[in-house]
C-alpha cells in the first residue's frame, strides 16, 4: 500500500486559546521587558504608567485565554503545585510572581505621574523603582522562557525539541514587545533604532525559515510498525483502532496541506517582517510617524499569530502512528 505524503501525516489542531496565550502574553512580556529597561534609562513617567498597563493588560488577557482550553478551569491552581518536574507550573508561578514588580514599579511611578513635567523626582524613583525595573526584566524574561521549555521539552513532538524552539519564542516577545514599545513611548525613532528593528524582523523571520526547512526535511524518528509493536515491517492501517473520535484524534490528528502551510508562511513573513520593516522606514523619514509605527505594531501582532498557528499545526505527534 503507498504512503501518505509526509505532509498529509496527522498533526496537532491548532486551540485559538493557546494561540491568543502564546501571542499576547508573549508580546505582553515582551512590552513588560522594554518598559522597564525604559523606565532605568530615565523615561517620563505618565507614558512609562500607560505602556505598563497596556502590557499587563496583554499578559492578563494571554493567561486568561489560556484557561479556556483546560476541561476544568477551575482546578487551574493544581497545576501550580508540580513546579519540581513540569515547566507549566513554573510558567504559573513565575507568571504570577511577574505581577509583583510590575505593579511596585507602577507604584514607584505615580509621584512622576503627578508631576506637573510627568517625571517627578528621579532621587525617589531611583530608590523605590529601580529594583522593581530589574526585577520585572528578570521575571518577564523567566516567563517567557518556561513558556517556550513547555513546548520544547515534549518528546513526542520531535518538531518542539528543535533548538531554534526557544531562541525564537524570546525573539517574538523582544521584537513584538519592542514595537509596541516604539509605539507607545514618546520617543523619536533614529537610524540606530530603526536599524536595530529592521534587523530583529529580518533575524526572526531568517530563523523561522530554518525552522520550517528543519521539520520539513526531517521525519519522524519511529514508524507505524513501532507503534503497534512490529518493528522495520511495514505496516498499513486497516480498521481504526475505535468507533468514535477521542481526544488524541481531535487534538492530534489535524491534516494540513503543504500548499497552504507555505501560502501561511509567506503570509506570516510579509506581516512579520516586510510590513514592519516598511513601516518602521517610513515612520524613520517622517520623523517618527505614529501611525506608521502602530502599523508596524499590529502586523507584527497578526504575524505572530499566524506563526503560532503553524507553529501547532505543523508538530507531528507521535501518537499518530499507532492511528
């Protein structure tokens, strides 16, 4: 019996909850990192308070989506409690625990807020925020990094173990966070910021193209024959192994075309990169032109979003085989 085409083997169904999680809790923190950093090297205080809120308000709209895809949200907390062995818990605790410094430094920011120039007394900044700064770098980071380890830790999704997992999670949350940051922050975006940022596209969207060449190229380490116990033979499906669709067929065994994961990739290059890397051009020889960075913004935003996606429908797992 011929083969399927690799491109046809079953892969995971992509949740919208886990997608909107991965999109904006990721730039959420992304954000939370470029406001602090903004916040150490002296910004006003009353626009460092609205790209706070805005990025607590991505990581709290991220964590709660995130809860639509558990069978019961309400024993959520459980999850807490295993954070010795399991990278979920300990992107629960560390997620939490981001909300500290944020909120102190919010805190640490309102004299400035109330000033009349909005910067308010450095002296007591220095003293109550600049910790809190450090530490919401240190904590969203962490984040970020134990959301990508959920994902690159799984054995049986061989295309999850691949080492550009992680490097690209934390490249997403730096330039997403990033052109928001640019967006919200009354600064004027000069050559050295526009370069850095045209180069952060282009890097994100070079490593993704290797990614996607890697999971192409490489199959799955066992066959259908280790599966079902019957090693170098080939074997073919007859009969299904049930009558009715489990949750390994609805969440595991998604089909997706080559011709369209292609057409998402390029789409997902074009909203990443091209469009962010014009904008961002555009705002430079206009002297900063908002609109043109909450573009840049936004496709990006859209971008990440469609990468997610092919991010999960893409993974091959390998309880597929034995269906």
């Amino acid at each position: 019996m011929a083969r399927r085409p690799r491109a046809a083997i079953g892969r995971l169904n992509p949740a919208l909850s886990v997608i909107f999680f991965t999109t904006l809790s990721g730039a959420g923190y992304g954000l939370l990192m470029w406001t602090a950093m903004a916040a150490l090297c002296g910004q006003p205080a009353r626009p460092l308070l609205a790209s706070l809120g805005v990025a607590l308000v991505l990581v709290t709209v991220g964590l709660a989506s995130s809860m639509a895809h558990l069978g019961k949200p309400q024993r959520a907390w459980r999850a807490l409690s295993q954070w010795r062995t399991s990278w979920l818990s300990r992107e629960g605790i560390v997620a939490l625990l981001t909300y500290v410094p944020a909120l102190l430094l919010g805190a640490a920011l309102l004299p400035g807020m109330m000033a009349a120039d909005g910067r308010g007394s450095a002296i007591a900044f220095n003293a109550a925020g600049m910790l809190c700064a450090g530490a919401l770098m240190v904590c969203a980071f962490a984040t970020v990094v134990c959301t990508a380890m959920i994902y690159a830790c799984l054995k049986p999704i061989p295309a999850w173990r691949h080492r550009l997992v992680v490097p690209v999670y934390l490249l997403f949350a730096v330039f997403c966070g990033g052109l928001l940051s640019i967006a919200l922050l009354p600064r004027s975006i000069g050559t050295v910021m526009t370069a850095l940022a045209c180069a952060a596209a282009a890097t994100l969207v070079g490593c993704k193209w290797r990614y996607w060449r890697d999971i192409d190229a490489a199959p799955l380490p066992q066959t259908r024959g280790d599966a079902v116990g019957l090693p170098a033979r080939a074997v073919s499906v007859f009969e299904r192994p049930h009558t009715e669709a489990n949750y390994l067929t609805r969440e595991m065994a998604f089909v997706l075309a080559r011709k369209h994961a292609m057409r998402l990739r390029w789409l997902a290059t074009v909203l990443l990169a091209i469009v962010p890397i014009g904008c961002l051009l555009a705002a430079w020889a206009l002297g900063g032109n908002a609109a043109c960075l909450a573009i840049a913004a936004v496709s990006a935003l859209a971008g990440a979003f469609v990468e997610r996606w092919l991010f999960f429908a893409q993974a091959r797992h390998m309880v597929t085989l034995y269906y």
